[in-house]
C-alpha cells in the first residue's frame, strides 16, 4: 500500500475506533489453487511465515498466509498429506502451562462446511477425513487425509484450518487456514450467475492481544511480542487482512455483475459490511455458509460475517464519473486495543464488531454499460438440504442445545460438562474419550431449539441446518430469513433466550458430530462438544421431497416420495417414484427473468 491515514478517538464508553482512509493499495492477489482431480497434495504447516508487515513470524500454510486454495467436484476425494514442520520448541502440555491453552505445535485438519465423513484411521479408514481428534506430531510428523464428498454434494464455498483442542485459536487465529470450494456441476446455475467473474476474498481477523495472552499462556514462542512489534510497526492491534493483504484494491469493470467467495476467518470479531465512497454497488445475495437460498438473488446492503462465516454474493458497481472508487468496510462500535494497551483476552465476552476498511474498491468505466437483472432462481437441491420445514418430526427427535459462555460449556436440553483440559483427561483419558452429548440416528430428521446464538456462533460440523423458527421473521434487513441453510451462526440483533429453532438430516454419516463456538478462544476454554450419529452408514431419510440423491445431471430426474408426515427415516427407497425435472438450466426449477413471470 503506498500510504494510508489513520486516525484514533475515542467512544461512548471509552471503546476506540479507527478511522482508515486509504489511498490505492496493491491489487488485490490470490493464493495458488490445487484441485483433488490432480492427485495427492502436501499440506506444510510450518512457523516462519511473515506475519504481513509486522515484523514478526506466525505460523503458514506452504509458505504462505492463507494457505492454498483447494479445489473439487461432487463425488470426488480431496487426497492431503498434512506435514507439521512446526517446532517442536513451542509444543507444551496443559498441564505444565497451567491453563487452557497448550499444545501449540500439535496440529490436524478440519474442513469447515464440508458434508463428509468425520472418521478417520482410528476407525478402520485408510487416510483421516473430518476427524478433528487426530493429531500430527511437530518435528516433521505427517498424516494421510481423504475428504471424499456425496455425489450430490451442492457446490459452495467453505475453508479449511487446524481444530486441534485448546491450539485452535492460536492456529487457526494465527494463519493456518484457507478456502476449499467446491464446484457446481455443468448446467447447474443459470449462464447469468455461471458466467460472473469470481472474487475470493479470504478475509481474516487478528487481535494481537488476544493471540499474544494466548500464546503466552500456552508457552509459545510465536506471537508473545505482538504487541510490542505492532508499536514498532505503527500499526494497529486488531488487524484485518484479505488475502494476506492490508488494504488492497480490488478493480471491477462498471455494470458488471462479479461473484464474491468471501470467507471470514478471526478467532472473535464480527463484521458488518457495505461499500461506501464514490462508488455505487449493488450487492445481491446468493448462498450462506456454502448453501445456495432456495430462491436468489436477495437483495442486500450489508454482509454479516462472523468467526467461521461465509457468504457468495453478486455485486455490480457504478459511478457518477469515471473512474471512482468505493470503500469495503465494517462499521459499529467494537473494542480495540492499541499497541501497549490492555483490553479484552481470553475469556471476555462475545464477538463485537469491528470498524475497519478492508479494502479499496476501484470501478473502471465500461463503455456503453448496463446493469442486467439478474433471473429469479431456485436450482435444485440435493437430499441433504431440501427443505425441510413442513415434515413433521417425531417427538422424540427434537431436543435443545444450549452454548453457555459464562461456564464454557454446550448442553444439551440442560446437561452437558465444559471439554476442559482437566475434565477431559481425568483418569488417564483424553478428549478422543469424551463422551457425546446424546446420540442421533444416521437418516433422520431433527429438530434443534438453539440457545445463545445471539452471542455466539453456532457451529455444526458435518451437517448443515436449516432455519425453520426464530423470535422475528428475518433480522439484518433480510440477511437472515427463516429457511435458510447454515452451519455457523449468530445473529446479534436476537434476544437472548429461546426462539430459533432449527432442522437438520442426519444423511449419510455415522459418527462424532462436533459442535461448539467459533469464538475460538471459547471453544479452547471448553465450549465444545459431540454428538454420536449411530446407526447404518450410508442412511437417508426417505421421506424425500423433490431432491436429487445421486451426481447432478443437467435435465436428468429428481428423486421424489410422499410429504414424510410420518418422519420415517432409514435407507428405505423402494416408495421413492421419479419426476422429470423442469429443465430451464439443469435442474433449475424455477428461472424467471426481469418480467416477472
């Protein structure tokens, strides 16, 4: 960045905030890609990646921060070696640091949104998948991954980072991550949406005080003069990159619709995002934590993102004169700390939002330039994510997940232990040995109340839910509606208290089911569970609506049965009948262009 213009006062309450205007900064870069058709590829976690310009080292991906981005299709496996070059030096055991945090070196890999297996070699598997209790020993140690996804996984975008139990914060926090999409199948969206460039912006939060107490307390040598080196630096503390980046620019040609992969990875702020300045952008959302909405585009004007979050948005920008330029940022009040200060560490309370510009968006005249409508669209779905809520679900299928962030504990319907390092390893045991909240059945449907969601992101690994009741309609001018699909969630605006509710199927898999709060510093002190998926592998719930259960094929049959009133579950299929798909683009079932037919 050539230069930018800071400016620090102080807030109601005696918060600070940054003001940053930025003048033309880089262009904004990609992390290399590699795709699972090409084969086995190697993971480096090391620790002696540059921490941007900060003058310290922090733990990369491959040399880099973020890491590669990882590319695949429906039905494919993603074939890893995760090799651990960290060093061995920063690798101390809770119970010689005293504290929650520890074991700085060793390391695993979680994929964050992929509907996939979470066992691994422990359970007969040739490679670890989705096993977030396995473990890669510093020094050199490595370990086989195979992610092999549903034939009907839906395309969208998610990421992947370490999930090792009390280092995640500091790993995840700290640069070891990156995005993993996986692609829409020929013919599954409409040439509008197919057809738009693609932006991936891998946006990433970093409270310097928050990481540096955490290594401190973890006996780390990495980050425990972050504080001090940001002085140095004359920047701040809470620091927000895209793509490894401070304050980029992103160059758009005018009237032209782009599609942006964002993904937010931070270990505790929120962001609220609109473009201000000079430019005008239309923002239109398409799909939330890498689920398309059953209809889209919804029109927006902010991007709500929160540890763990993703959203795929449409965006298209104009100006008064050419060129101008615009300002993606997060605006609200939110705690910060600046170099030498104290502030808010481990253990303090929820994800505030942050005040920051991102980056600089320059819009480029295109000559003779209009805006299109984007179509009205409703793609059609895998069985995993059909629509959930009108099926009845049994009665003894529901229950309640409490995340409680005074004790550092997820319940369910009122019982539950925090996954402390004291707990967890009593009598000689370890957090492999901690026993699940309950047990759910593979190829069933539940129903969840969620409690304290307003505080504190929500995740579930391995299966998305749905939406299906919240105490209002919609919160964030529409960006959050009833029947949506995520697998983290928070939604401040809401009460405390119960009111959102939501559905899930439990297709395919067999296993632990993890969830916990994306607070990373939260889930480290304790705020995680499981829950054991039992029953047959490779069972669907056979009450399927108008879905497809094998590959997407463009004008092929969507799998259909009756309304499943009765909540049956199990692989049965034989009472499932075939209904040709209405082919506008595939199994698009509803397409309506600008005139509203």
């Amino acid at each position: 960045m050539s230069k930018f213009l800071a400016m620090v006062s102080l807030f109601q309450g005696g918060l600070l905030t940054v003001c940053v205007w930025l003048t033309r900064g880089a262009e904004l870069t990609y992390p290399s890609e590699l795709s699972a058709s090409a084969g086995t590829h190697t993971l480096t976690f090391t620790s002696d990646v540059d921490f941007g310009a900060y003058g310290f080292k922090t733990r990369g991906i491959n040399g880099g921060v973020p890491g590669p981005t990882l590319r695949m299709k429906p039905g494919e496996t993603l074939s890893l070696t995760l090799k651990n070059d960290m060093m061995a030096s920063n690798n101390v055991d809770c119970s010689t640091t005293g504290s929650e945090y520890c074991e700085a070196s060793i390391t695993n890999l979680h994929t964050h949104g992929l509907h996939v297996s979470s066992k691994g070699i422990v359970d007969g598997l040739a490679a670890e998948s989705d096993n977030i209790f396995a473990t890669t020993a510093p020094g050199g140690g490595s370990t086989p991954y195979a992610f092999t996804i549903p034939a009907n996984h839906m395309g969208g975008t998610h990421w992947y980072h370490p999930h090792h139990h009390h280092a995640t914060a500091l790993q995840a926090g700290g640069g070891l991550a990156g995005v993993l999409i996986v692609e829409d199948p020929t013919d599954y969206l409409p040439t509008e949406y197919s057809s738009m460039p693609e932006k991936i912006m891998f946006v990433s939060g970093h409270n310097l005080q928050t990481l540096q107490t955490i290594a401190t307390s973890s006996q780390s040598n990495l980050w425990t003069t972050a504080v001090a080196d940001a002085g140095t630096a004359g920047l701040d503390t809470l620091a927000f990159m895209v793509n490894g980046q401070t304050g980029p620019t992103l160059t758009m040609n005018s009237h032209t619709w782009y599609r942006w992969r964002m993904v937010y990875a931070a270990v505790e702020a929120a962001l609220v995002i609109s473009v201000s300045g000079d430019a005008t952008c239309t923002m239109n959302l398409i799909a939330k934590d890498g689920v398309y909405l059953h209809s889209f585009p919804r029109a927006i004007t902010k991007i709500y993102l929160y540890p763990g979050s993703r959203a795929d948005v449409a965006v298209a920008c104009t100006c008064t004169t050419y060129p101008c330029t615009g300002i993606l940022g997060s605006s609200t009040t939110r705690r910060l700390q600046k170099a030498g200060g104290g502030g808010a560490g481990p253990g303090t309370a929820a994800a505030d939002t942050a005040n920051v510009n991102l980056m600089t968006i320059s819009i480029l005249e295109t000559s003779g330039g209009v805006t299109s409508t984007l179509p009205t669209t409703i793609v059609g779905r895998p069985c995993y994510l059909q629509d959930l809520q009108s099926l009845t679900v049994p009665a003894a299928n529901t229950g309640t997940i409490n995340l409680q962030g005074a004790g550092r504990v997820v319940q369910w319907n009122g019982a539950g232990t925090s996954m402390t390092y004291a707990n967890t390893h009593a009598d000689g045991k370890t957090a492999a040995d901690w026993p699940p909240l309950t047990t759910l059945q593979a190829g069933g449907i539940y129903e969840i109340g969620i409690e304290g969601a307003n505080a504190h992101p929500f995740h579930l690994h391995i299966n998305p839910y749905q939406i299906t009741a919240m105490p209002a309609a919609s919160y964030g001018d529409g960006y959050f509606a009833i029947g949506d699909w995520h697998d983290t969630l928070m939604i401040s605006e809401m009460a405390a208290g119960p009111g959102l509710t939501v559905r899930l199927l439990t297709n395919g898999f067999t296993g632990k089911m993890v969830v916990h709060c994306h607070i990373l510093e939260h889930e480290d002190e304790g705020m995680m569970a499981y829950i054991e998926v039992g029953g047959t592998e490779g069972a669907l719930y056979s009450g399927a609506s108008t879905c497809y259960k094998a590959a997407f094929v463009s004008g092929g049959t969507v799998t259909t049965a009756p309304s499943a009133t009765t909540g049956t579950t199990g692989a049965a299929a034989s009472a499932a009948t075939t209904l040709q798909a209405y082919v506008a683009v595939g199994l698009i079932l509803i397409a309506i262009g600008s005139s509203g037919l």
